[in-house]
C-alpha cells in the first residue's frame, strides 16, 4: 500500500515553534510501518486554516493523486480535522479521490469500510466543523469583551496613535492600549484645521505635506489616505471594533459593533464639521456626467515614467480634456515627470495606428503564423502546473488576508484594500493564463481562411471608428493589454493570443457586423495573460 502523509497546523507560530508537525509525521510512519506500508510522499502544510481548501500543499497532493500516474493509494493524516474542518468540503474531495482510488485515512478515527463506517466519519467531520465554528465565536466574543474594556486586538496602528502595554496579562504577554503619538497627532490636528478652516482641499493637503517634507510613515500622502484620515471616527474618540463584515467589507448591524475608549486627537466638533464639507463634496451630489467615464483609453493608458494609471483631466477653462499621471494628479506634480497630453489627439492618434498598421489582413495572418509556432514549441504540462501552484499561493495569501480581518486582527483600511486589489488582480491574471492554457489546444486546428480574416479586419475597423465611445472601447479592450505614454513615445502592447480568440468568436457570430454587437468575453475567447510572454508592439511618436 502506497501511502501520502499530510501533516498540518493552523498558523505559521505553531509551524516556527511547535513540535506538532514533527510529531504528526512520526506517528503516521510508526502507523505505517507497523502495517507495512510504503510511505510515498509527505506532505506539510505549515500555517493553514482547514476551513481554506486553498493550501499549496494541500492542492498539490490532491492534483498528484487525480493525475495520470497515481503515486498513491491512501491519503493518511493524524485526525479528520488536519483534512479539512469543513464537513461539506471534506466529502467533495474525498468524494474526488475516491472516484481515483484514493481512500482518505485518520489514523486515530479508523471507521470500517461500509456504510456505517461512512456514518461514523460523517459525524467525525460534522464535529470538526462544530468545533472550529465554535472557537472562532468564542474568539470573537473574547475579542469583543477586550475592546470593551479599552484594549487593543491587533492589527495596524492608526496614524496618530501608538502602542502602550498595560499591566494586565494577555494571550501573548500584557495587553496593549492605544495613545496619542504626539509627533502623528500634530499632523492630524493640522490635516483638519486646513480643512475644516482655511477650506484646504483633499488635493491640496496632499501637496502641503509634500511640500513640507511631511511622510506618513515613511510614504507620501495621497488623497486617499488623506480621505481616509478626514473620515476616522478615531480622532474624535470614537474606534469602533468588529463594525465590518470581513469579507465582504460590508457594515454589520450596529448592534454588534463594539466602542472601544481611546482618547480623541480632536474635538467631536471639529469632526462633524468635516464630515459636512466631505459629504457636500461627495460624487453622490456631482453632476452625473463627470462619473463613470466612457473615455477610450481609461484602464489602458499607463505612465511610462512611474507606472501610474493616466486618468482624464480638464483644462482650466474647461476648453480641452487632457490625460494625466494620477500620481502627478493625487499626489504631486514633483514625483513624476510626465506631462498632460489632449485626450481628443491621443485617441486620435491610437486609433490611427491601430486601423492603419495593425488591424490589416497581412498583419494578422503574419501574427497567427507566430502564435501557432509558439505554441507548438510549449511544454504545456510544465507551465500549467507552475500557473495552477501560483494560484493556489496567491489564494491562500488573500485567505490569510480575509481570516485576519474576520478575527479583528487587521483593519480594512486603504492599505489593506490596496493589497486586497493587488492580489485580485493578480488572481484574474493568473486564473486568465490557466484558462488560456486550457484552451489553447484549439489553436493548433484553428485554420482561419484568408476571407474570414479580411471580414475581421474590415469589422474591427468600422467598431474603432465608430462615434459611439463605449462600444469603440470595448473593441480596444480586447486587443489591447495596455498602452504606455512617455513624453515622446507611445507604446500599443497586445498578445496574439487574444487576437486568435477574437477572430474565432467573430467567425461564430454571423452577426457580428451588425450595429452594436460586441465581441463579449465567453469560454471561446482566449484571455490576455498569454504565459508565453508572446506579444505584439506599435510605437507612436508625439
């Protein structure tokens, strides 16, 4: 019998400090020993949930057992609740090797092999998820009750308040409160001030700390974190824990939410008069067509000096519209050196070049040519297990990021936010690259006749020039990665195989030339991380 041992613990402290995992792994080779049993592979999980089914190396076992050659016949751990304490989850992927004839063994809840054997390791599981729902409710509660008495449960400190340890023993040493850090707090009394008083906008608060050499925390300002500084409650004596659902960032009942004392930076005053201005300003009460732009090239255009999104801006009489470094724009013109650019010549002039050099027949029959090549000439295999491990890491890193928020231990702050976007992001792009993987097999008996590419061509044109904006954006999007602007250089940067995909949906759509039809995104079309690096360039000079 071929074994797989999977030996795990919940956090990375346990893993650094605990003599479980070491401890697991002998007891499951004893076990094997004593019936015989070849040990095949070991696996160790150091620092996961059981709830998460997104564990590197839990995925990693499952994806060797379901694979062709089947290194081995028994998953075996120390207990059911080291699999999975998730019962619904824990019969889905036995359910899965099973059907592969991997049986799922917990040395210390040996069941028979019939179906009250099944019953009795229902139960097992029933009782892991029972106790794991029940420890995180009764850490909530131990959380809530600390904050009610004025401590801090961890996670990041707000600006303008620093950690002081009491003489009460904790979990992990003496419980922390929160004080004023004075240096911090003088920031914040002055952030308000300029706001509430000299009527300082958020843009202009930005640049006067700036100017003045004023960091947070080793970064500069931007309107965001200043945004984020005008709205905490905190400066006016006010931190509310468990107020957000951690997950989905949505507000809980206020019945649950939980104040805890911590002495204010500034008056209750001086904070309602700035949540006045803020809500005067609030895009709810803007005129509706300055919201959701419908600009061709908004989430393309991107800053060749910084990297920064470029985002449209008005000219002081409102004559033209410009493009702008949002870096220059939020935080200050010192930090990059790139210019505004007319948003009418710009779309103009990408649109130029993308009907007159790149959406023509000879050039993408030439680019198909090279696509196919290139995938002939890829170790599939390889690469999609790279990708899918990938995935799984940036899975578990969101997890980790999503428990710490659920358990207090991390504020959903703008930091927070922007990691929790960054590895969104990452995930798309990652979970974009497995899907064109998937697919890209279709490539190799994909053989486009010369007419169907000429059609292509020829609808692509009349969509990019048409007068409707959105509909023209839409079409760029699909062919277009991104486009980088420096101040004499424009650089249109697309994958090839995007392009095989939408020549693929057109030939479906014997409609597709008709007024307003879009090449929308569908399991045909092959998305834009092309893993192969594989990409087409056209550069314009301004």
């Amino acid at each position: 019998m071929r074994v797989a041992l999977y030996a795990r613990v919940s956090t990375g402290q346990q893993a650094e400090r605990d003599l479980s995992l070491p401890d697991q792994i002998r007891q499951m080779e004893e076990y094997c020993r004593a019936k015989g049993w070849f040990v095949a592979a070991i696996f160790i999980e150091a620092g996961a949930s059981a709830r998460d089914e997104h564990r590197p190396e839990f995925q990693r076992m499952v994806a060797s057992a379901l694979g062709k050659d089947k290194p081995f016949d028994v998953v075996m751990t120390l207990t059911t609740s080291r699999f999975f304490r998730d019962a619904t989850k824990a019969r889905v992927y036995k359910h899965k090797l099973e059907s592969r004839g991997v049986r799922v063994l917990a040395i210390h809840q040996e069941v028979s092999d019939d179906p009250m054997g099944k019953v009795m390791e229902g139960i097992f599981e029933l009782i892991d998820q029972y106790e794991s729902d029940m420890n995180g409710f009764h850490t909530l509660r131990a959380m809530q009750e600390n904050a009610r008495q004025g401590f801090f449960n961890g996670s990041s400190i707000p600006y303008g308040y620093k950690l002081l340890e009491s003489e009460k023993a904790g979990r992990k040493g003496n419980k922390k409160k929160l004080v004023i850090n004075p240096e911090e707090a003088a920031v914040v009394r002055m952030a308000y001030e300029l706001y509430v008083q000299h009527d300082v906008g958020i843009k202009g608060l930005v640049s006067h700390f700036y100017e003045r050499g004023i960091l947070r925390r080793g970064r500069h300002w931007s309107t965001s974190t200043v945004s984020q500084l005008l709205a905490n409650s905190i400066y006016c004596g006010e931190y509310w824990f468990n107020k957000r659902a951690a997950k989905s960032g949505e507000l809980k009942p206020i019945e649950e939410w939980v104040k805890m004392d911590v002495e204010g930076v500034i008056t209750r005053d001086m904070f309602d008069l700035a949540q006045r201005r803020r809500e005067s300003r609030s895009p709810k009460i803007v005129n509706p067509k300055r919201m959701g732009s419908q600009t061709l090239l908004t989430g393309l255009l991107k800053c060749g000096y910084c990297g920064g999104s470029m985002t449209v801006a008005t000219g002081k009489h409102n004559q033209y519209r410009y493009y702008r470094c949002t870096t220059r724009n939020n935080k200050h013109k010192d930090l990059c050196q790139s210019r505004m650019v007319r948003l009418d010549r710009m779309d103009a002039a990408i649109l130029d070049v993308m009907c007159r050099h790149f959406v023509t027949p000879a050039r993408v029959a030439a680019m198909l040519s090279e696509l196919q090549k290139n995938c002939d000439n890829q170790n599939e295999a390889e690469i999609m297990k790279e990708v899918s491990m990938k995935l799984e890491t940036v899975k578990l890193r969101m997890q980790r990021l999503y428990d710490a928020i659920e358990q207090g231990l991390a504020p959903l702050d703008a930091d927070l936010k922007e990691r929790l976007l960054s590895l969104t992001r990452e995930k798309e792009e990652v979970t974009a690259s497995m899907e064109m993987l998937a697919d890209r097999q279709r490539l190799h008996t994909d053989n486009f006749a010369p007419e169907d590419i000429s059609e292509f061509c020829a609808v692509i044109r009349d969509r990019l020039f048409d007068q409707d904006a959105p509909l023209a954006k839409q079409y760029l999007k699909k062919l277009v990665k991104e486009i980088v602007f420096t101040n004499d250089e424009v650089k249109i940067v697309g994958g090839y195989a995007e392009l095989a995909g939408a020549i693929r949906v057109a030939d479906k759509k014997n409609d597709l030339s008709t007024h307003g039809e879009v090449l929308r995104s569908s399991s045909d079309w092959l998305p834009s991380a092309d893993k192969s690096g594989h990409q087409w360039e056209e550069h314009i000079s301004m």
